[in-house]
C-alpha cells in the first residue's frame, strides 16, 4: 500500500512539473522570444535556452543577480552563437517548480497589453475546451488579436460558454448554410451581451469541399486588447458560475525592472 501510495504521489509530482513546464513555455510563445525549453535538472525544474531581449531588461547583464533579486535562483550560463546568426544566448538551469513559476511571472509582467491579451484569451478557451493559439495581426500602429476560424463543434462549445440558448442550437442544423447564418447572428447576439459588438460571419463550405475542408465555419471580426480580456473574463466567470473553481479577472501585471 505505501509503494502504490509513493507511486500515486510520485506521478502527481510529474504531472504537476510537466504543466508548470507547459504554462512558462506558454508565456514564452506569447512573449514573442527565441527559445527552447525542456525538463530537467533537478526534479519539477527545467532548462531554459533562451536569446536575450530588449523587452525583458533582466535577460542582459548580470542576470544571475537580476533573478536573485526577483526570488529565482538559477544557474545562467552564456555562450555565442555561430554564424549566419552572431551572437549570444542564455541557458537557465532552474532547479525546482517555484523558480520555474517565478520565471513565467517575470515574463508575463513585461508583455504588452496585445501579448497579455492574447495569452489571457489562449488560457480562457483552453479552460471551455476550445484551445487554439490566438494570433497577433499588427496594422499600422495597432496590435489586434485573431482567434482564427471556429469549427462547428468549438463554436458551440463557445456559444454554450457564453450563455448563449440551448433551444436555439436544438433548432438549427449547422450543415445547412441558412441555418448556420443565423447562429452566426444568435452568436453575435450572446457575445454583443457581453459588452462587444465584433463581426461574426459565418464560412460555409460547399459539399464537394466539406470532406477535404469540414463542416461550416466562423470567423470572428478582429478584437482590440480590451476586447480581448473582456471576452477572456466573461468565459472564465461564466464557467466558474457553471461550478469550475473561482478565477481571478485578468489585470495588468507589474512590470519590473
């Protein structure tokens, strides 16, 4: 009984380490950086390979110091890349899950509101059921967030999410293009009760293309960051006030030095 008991804690450890690993890798993606990353080290920790940046001032420098004074302790080594590309890079040996922890904080802080927007909406649709990575288009000066086409099955996972009625869904077949218009416009619906108004069109497919392509799709109008967040929150509360556990609202992070 004490062996299965070890073993059951054991594998929890792992699972635990390995989505730690997961969330910095996560926050890494949406920071934009150079990087590899794997587990390793001692156990719960991991090895950061990672390219300086201009937006992450602690990555130059003595930046085993600049952890230290954020509560992380690493091993950091350096070490000049080849050519065609000149230059350096960091490795990080971070020993346990705090530090790892510790360092997704200190990443996330620094990202700007479009990077933390999007991140916060990834993190929402991954808690529905619907994970995708949410795309970053730049035009002119502006940062706007994509979350890309939804598929029949994820778009009514988003609609249930968002409130939206069950007896409409009951009353509509989403293979005939009319109908799946009109869910578009009941969708528009339940996200404009949020506080949005983003365009919601739908993509129908032909049947000759639907065996290649698939079903019927949406596609979302641009969100701007606010937007984002919002739509992030509401899909988070409205799960929490479905029985999930209770989640914090998505609010700027301190950005260190």
């Amino acid at each position: 009984m004490t062996n299965l008991l070890t073993t059951a804690a054991d594998d929890a450890d792992t699972t635990s380490a390995a989505a730690t690993t997961r969330a910095l890798k996560l926050v890494l993606e949406y920071a934009g950086l150079g990087f590899e990353l794997e587990e390793g080290g001692a156990p719960g920790g991991c090895r950061l390979r990672l390219t300086p940046s201009a937006a992450h001032p602690w990555t130059r420098g003595n930046v085993r110091a600049r952890l230290l004074a954020e509560g992380i302790a690493a091993e950091v080594a350096r070490f000049e890349q080849p050519l065609p590309c000149p230059g350096h890079e960091l490795l990080l040996l971070l020993p346990s899950e705090q530090e790892v922890r510790a360092l997704g904080r200190l990443f996330e802080a620094r990202l700007t509101e479009a990077q933390n927007a999007a991140l916060q909406l990834h993190r929402a649709l991954v808690h529905i059921g619907t994970e995708r990575h949410v795309d970053i288009q730049t035009m002119g000066d502006r940062a706007l967030i994509d979350i890309g086409m939804f598929d029949t099955d994820a778009a009514t996972v988003l609609f249930r999410s968002l409130g939206g009625d069950e007896a409409v869904l009951c009353g509509l077949d989403l293979a005939d293009w009319h109908d799946h218009e009109r869910f578009a416009r009941e969708l528009e619906r339940v996200i404009s009760a949020t506080g949005q108004a983003p365009l919601v069109e739908s993509v129908p497919t032909c049947g000759h293309c639907r065996g290649r392509r698939g079903g019927n799709s949406i596609r979302f109008d641009f969100l701007d960051a606010d937007d984002a967040l919002l739509l992030a929150d509401t899909l988070l509360r409205a799960a929490a006030s479905a029985g999930s556990a209770q989640v914090p609202r998505h609010l700027p992070a301190r950005r260190p030095l």
